[in-house]
C-alpha cells in the first residue's frame, strides 16, 4: 500500500477535554503503520448540538499512512472506543470525537465513511486547524481552503494552545 497523507480531526468536551485531545493525539502517534507529521494548535469553540454544553477543545493532526481508509478508520474508532465515547444523541457531548476528514485526493462515499468529511466546509472548528498545518489546501472537491474560511470565520472559536508533536517511540 503506498503512503498516503491523511487528516483527522479531534473534538472532546467531557472529562477534561484537553487531556483527551492530547492523549489522542498520542494514540494516533501510535498507529500501526501510519506517522504523525503536523499538529495543529488547540482551539476552544462553541458547541454545535442539542441542549446545554460545554464548549469543546479540537484540534487537526495530519498523518502519512499505508492504512487503507476503513483500517485507518477502525484504528481511531479504537481510539474514540478507548476513551469511552458512546453515540447516543447526534452532536450531543463527547468525550472524544475523531473524524477522517480526507484521505488523500480520494473521494469515498459508502455506509461507513464519507471523505472529504461531510460537514467540515462549515465548520470553522475544523478548518481553522486544518489550515494550521496545511493553508493552502484545494479540497478534493476543488474548494479552496481558505475562502472556504472567509466565508465562515471564527465566530465562536479561539486558539488556546500550540500541540508539540509527540517524540517517536
């Protein structure tokens, strides 16, 4: 399989969110054939869902990968697994949250995974660190990353911390 670059992004709002980002992004670090290779710096943003939140903590790695998309999609499930997420309510809080935002140039669409993710074009908490280690990215869909984020801004989302990335084993 050959090497292909990958990004994922990280949400937690439940149980110290910034140490469940961090550990994550420790444990994506740790993937069987895959490397960490960016970072992006920790964001806090409002909550997008139903009833009363905390606001959350997110954050963008990216990642080179021989991992096939659904592998590297089962490998941060896992991760999310590990750290008690549970999927009751859509949007509501989390523990941790790891979407596959793109994977490579490729387009995927099937009952498990969608890529480029769905719902990143207006997500502000997504781009903005996306674009923290990749800002002139063209989107396999053609959009441009940054006038993606002019359209949207930053209302609601503020830079907290850097991410160092981690040492290798």
């Amino acid at each position: 399989m050959p090497v292909v670059t990958a990004y994922i992004s990280l949400g937690s709002n439940l149980d110290a969110p910034v140490q469940q980002v961090l550990s994550a992004v420790e444990e994506i670090a740790g993937i069987e054939n895959t490397e960490l290779i960016a970072t992006s710096r920790l964001y806090r943003s409002d909550p997008v869902g139903p009833g009363d939140q905390e606001d959350y903590i997110n954050a963008v790695v990216g990642v080179h990968t021989k991992l096939a998309p659904l592998q590297l999609l089962d490998a941060i499930q896992d991760i999310e697994n590990a750290h008690g997420r549970k999927r009751i309510v859509r949007w509501g809080s989390r523990t941790l949250d790891l979407d596959l935002l793109l994977y490579g140039e490729e387009t995927i669409n099937n009952e498990r995974l969608i890529v480029p993710h769905k719902e990143m074009h207006w997500r502000n908490f997504v781009l903005r660190p996306l674009a923290d280690i990749t800002p002139n990215l063209i989107l396999p869909t053609g959009q441009n990353l940054q006038k993606l984020l002019q359209t949207i801004g930053d209302e609601g989302l503020s830079a907290i911390a850097d991410i160092p990335l981690p040492e290798p084993a």
